[in-house]
C-alpha cells in the first residue's frame, strides 16, 4: 500500500509516534506544514524522513497558490489514500476537487469552550463538506460524531505518544521525594477545570497535609484572577509558561502524579505521554478518560468534584506504594491496548474504502 500522511507542527507528537511505525510496513510519505522550518521541525523531518511544507497565513490570499501547488504535489505521487491531521480552509475545497481518496481527521469533534479562529472554522467546515472523509481520534468521539450524523466515522485511536521521551535526551532515573507530587501539565483552558484542583488542594492544606502539587502551562483565561487564587497556597507552585518539548519529559520524571481534572474530553495528549512515561493518572469521570484509563488499575477516576479528587489525592499520600502497583498495570494494561505497535493493523485497515 502506498498511503501520504498529511500533518502539521501542531501534532508534532503523536505524528512522530504514527508515522515512525507505519513507515515499517507500508509504503508511506510523510509532509510536516509549519509557519517555520525550526530546530524541532528539522530533527523530526530527519529523523522521519519528511518533507517540511511552509505554511502561510490563512488572512494572507495569496496563500491559496502555495495551498494549490501542496495539493497538486500530493496527487502526482498517486498514492492509494491521502491521510490528513487536519486541514486549512483553503485546502479542504483543494482536496475535495483533486485528491480522490482521502482521510482527514478531527481531533476536538465538540468544540471546546471559547474555540475560536480559523482551527475551528476548519473543523465546521470539514464536517460540513466533507464528512464522509472524516476519521476521529478516539470511540468516545465516533460515538458523538454518529449521534450527529449518523454513521461512524474511521476511528484512529490515539496511540501512547513516545515523542518527548525519546528527544528529551535525558538518561537519569526518576527524581525521590519525601513528599507525592502531583502536577497538572498542559495549556490552563477553561474547559481543564484548574478550579476543581485548586478547591481539592485547598481541602488537602486545610488538613495540614503533606504534599506538592505543580502546574505547567501558560494560563489561557482569567490569568490575574487563577494567580491571585493561587497565592494564598504553601504547597502548589505555578510555571505559567510555554513547555519546550524537551522539557516534557523532565517534567513526568520529577513528578509522580498527574491529575486532570477536566470538565470536557474526548481525547488526552497529556494522558498518553503517561502512559509512556509510566506516570499514574488521577482523571474526571467522562467517557474520553474511561475509553483509555481502567479505574483502580491504569490509573483512578474521581467522580467530578473537589472533595472526591481530594479524597483520591490523599490515597495516594496514605498508600505511595499504590503509584508502583499502578506503573506496573500501565505496562501490563494500557501498552498492551494502546501502543503504536498494537495499533498500526487497525490503521491500515482503516485506508482501505469499501
């Protein structure tokens, strides 16, 4: 089979995991779009043997002739399915018209609180226009896409993402402490319930508990109020800042477990690179978590509020042994379901149409 894997610097890490394995069994050319050619986009390019594309801005017309040129590349190579991480405005009306059969998938299928700009847009239209081409990111999102719709779309379920373990370029052992260290990691968005774990960490300070718990992400809503929040805590440290991709694996190892306390989720990057990193999770009751996260053996669910995530917070503090019982289950469980290589026959065989 000769497939082209169509993807952006936007998921520079699961696409590395994806098309790292599927280039072992089939014919498979890889694009990487991008505003720039940076030092990362270069290494994955190498390292993957990819053809960087530049991108430019949609409010720029004349991005349309770079988007048309792209497009006509691809159908010269005349490959038996066209698989896109996503799609711009422009080259969704290309596509349609030149490519006969193609792949492209949605990754938020419901659009997360205050989404907006031409991401969003794409999406809207890719299911407005191209629905039949349409391939999703987890069973919890085709479920939701068939409520809509009707029928299910191709499910390309997210793999674990061993992206920044293997470019970190760290060797050391996992960092001890004294204390649990819990951390949130990933953009603050409205939708991650940043709320729900402050009022449980704020549970755990008033019983004078032992504990760390740090935040990693740039604040993306009602930053002055979250800092305020955020000052009367002893034992919760706030990095509101970009993370490097090689710092993300630094940041799993020197911490022990993550929480996420969402209010919203079909799919979880941060999730999966646990699962690499061999890093337990605490995680709200919604469907998108139990698709990926058995309760009690790859990890634990809280039913949603701050008083049950505190309470799961303080099980881990009276039992830390019980954060090595789960790491051996992610091995044993979440590998076994979820690992590229378990999952690549199920990729092909999605880029085969009846």
């Amino acid at each position: 089979m000769k497939a082209v894997y169509v993807t952006s610097e936007s998921y520079i890490d699961h696409s590395y995991t994806i098309a790292q394995e599927l280039k072992k069994h089939i014919d498979l050319t890889v694009f990487l779009q991008g505003r720039e050619k940076t030092q990362e986009i270069e290494n994955w390019c190498s390292k993957l043997n990819a053809v960087f594309v530049k991108r430019n801005r949609f409010r720029n017309p004349l991005s349309i002739f770079g988007e048309l040129a792209f497009i006509l590349k691809i159908k010269k190579l005349k490959a038996d399915i066209v698989w896109f991480n996503t799609l711009t405005v422009y080259q969704l009306f290309l596509v349609k018209m030149l490519i006969n059969r193609f792949l492209v998938t949605v990754h938020d299928f419901e659009i997360h609180p205050r989404g907006t700009g031409h991401g969003n847009i794409s999406v809207r239209l890719t299911l407005k226009f191209a629905r039949e081409n349409v391939c999703v990111v987890s069973k919890t999102q085709a479920n939701m896409f068939k409520n809509s719709f009707g029928f299910k779309p191709k499910v390309f379920q997210l793999p674990i993402i061993d992206y920044y373990r293997e470019v970190s370029g760290e060797t050391a052992e996992k960092s001890l402490s004294n204390k649990i260290r819990f951390f949130f990691f990933g953009s603050i968005e409205e939708y991650k319930g940043i709320e729900i774990l402050l009022d449980a960490a704020e549970i755990l300070e008033k019983k004078g508990i032992n504990f760390s718990l740090n935040i990693y992400g740039k604040i993306k809503y009602s930053e002055a109020s979250i800092i305020q929040m955020l000052e009367s805590f002893k034992n919760v440290t706030l990095y509101n800042e970009f993370v490097g991709y090689r710092e993300v694996h630094k940041i799993y190892n020197q911490n022990d477990v993550l929480v996420l306390p969402y209010k919203q989720v079909t799919q979880c990057g941060p999730l999966m690179i646990a699962f690499d990193e061999l890093v337990p999770a605490i995680c709200s009751d919604l469907d998108g978590f139990r698709e990926y996260l058995e309760d009690g053996v790859s990890g634990i669910i809280f039913n949603n509020s701050p008083e049950d995530l505190a309470k799961k917070l303080i099980l881990f503090i009276d039992n830390p042994d019980l954060i090595f019982k789960i790491k051996n289950n992610i091995k044993k469980s979440a590998h076994e379901k979820f690992s590229i290589s378990k999952q690549w026959k199920s990729y092909v065989e999605n880029f085969s149409f009846q």
